[in-house]
C-alpha cells in the first residue's frame, strides 16, 4: 500500500502535487492500494472540488482511503464528506465548517449599482444557500449552529459527528 502524507492548505501547487501522487503519471508500475494521510486547513474552494473530482474519478481498481490525522477545514471538511472512497479517523481528528471567503467579499458589492456586481451577489446568495441545504442534509448540525454558518461564523465538528458522516455513508454503499 502506498502512504501519501497531505498536511497543506488546498492551493494549485499542493493539489496538484497531490493529484500526480494519487494517479502516478510517470511511473510505469501504479499501485492502486492507497492511504492519504489527510490534514488540512482548507484553502481554494476550486482546488477542493479539483481533488474531490480526480478521487471521485478514479478507476475502479484504484483502493483509496482518505484517514484525516487532525483537522478537515472549510474546503477539506467537504473533500472529506464528498470524496467517495474508505474514510477513517485518526483519535483527534475535527473539522470546521463556514462559508467560503468569497461569500463575504459581495459586502463590498451590496450597495453597488453595478449590475454585474448585482449578478455575481446573487450568484453567491445561491451558492451559500445551496450549501447551507447541504449541510443540512448531512443530519449532523443542530439549527442553532446552520443559523451560526449563514452568519459567516465557524462551527466546529468532532470527531463523534466526523464518524457518523461515515457511518452514514458506509450504510449507503
């Protein structure tokens, strides 16, 4: 089995690195058993959805399981969640979920009389409320703390509700 060691934030250089780990371009034997020690404090939303993509792409033969060591933050909360693949916990494993950063950048736009700047809130607007349904989907956050998230605040997430995430998906499989 090969150990991949991820303890970066989400950025094109890191993701990308990791993704050339995973898949093995340039290697003539690939080992498809692979274990992603997996620490993060999150990052590029759109590097989050690039590496959510490539595990959700692998072949069938490809065995990846993705072990979070310490923390899964913001953008990495959700390739922990949506990445379909073996998940495991490390003792001390937890996560933070929030809005992403450019949700709060549209407080410069409200008052503008830009309509493009009008479109690209409400193209936030929507993104945010779509993930706030999704989080909600999840069955792990009270209303109390989805109410605290579409406030742009933090909440945190223990190991405990990291696990039922598992189980739950494990139940689906």
């Amino acid at each position: 089995m090969k150990t991949i060691i991820f303890r970066e934030e989400l950025t094109p250089e890191s993701v990308q690195e990791l993704i050339d780990k995973i898949e093995q371009p340039h290697e003539d034997i690939v080992e498809h058993d692979i274990r992603i020690l997996f620490s993060s404090i999150g990052g590029h939303s759109d590097m989050a959805e690039a590496l959510i993509d490539c595990i959700n792409g692998l072949d069938k033969e490809f065995n990846l399981e993705l072990v979070v060591t310490y923390q899964a933050v913001s953008g990495a909360f959700d390739v922990f969640v949506k990445a379909k693949c073996k998940k495991r916990l490390y003792r001390n494993a937890n996560g933070v979920v929030h809005l992403f950063d450019r949700s709060f950048s549209s407080r410069d736009v409200i008052n503008s009389k830009n309509s493009y700047d009008k479109h690209l809130l409400a193209e936030i607007n929507d993104m945010n409320a779509e993930y706030l349904e999704w989080l909600e989907e999840l069955g792990i956050f009270t209303g109390k703390e989805l109410k605290r998230i579409s406030r742009g605040k933090d909440v945190y997430v223990e190991r405990e509700r990291l696990q039922k995430i598992i189980d739950k998906q494990s139940k689906k499989q």
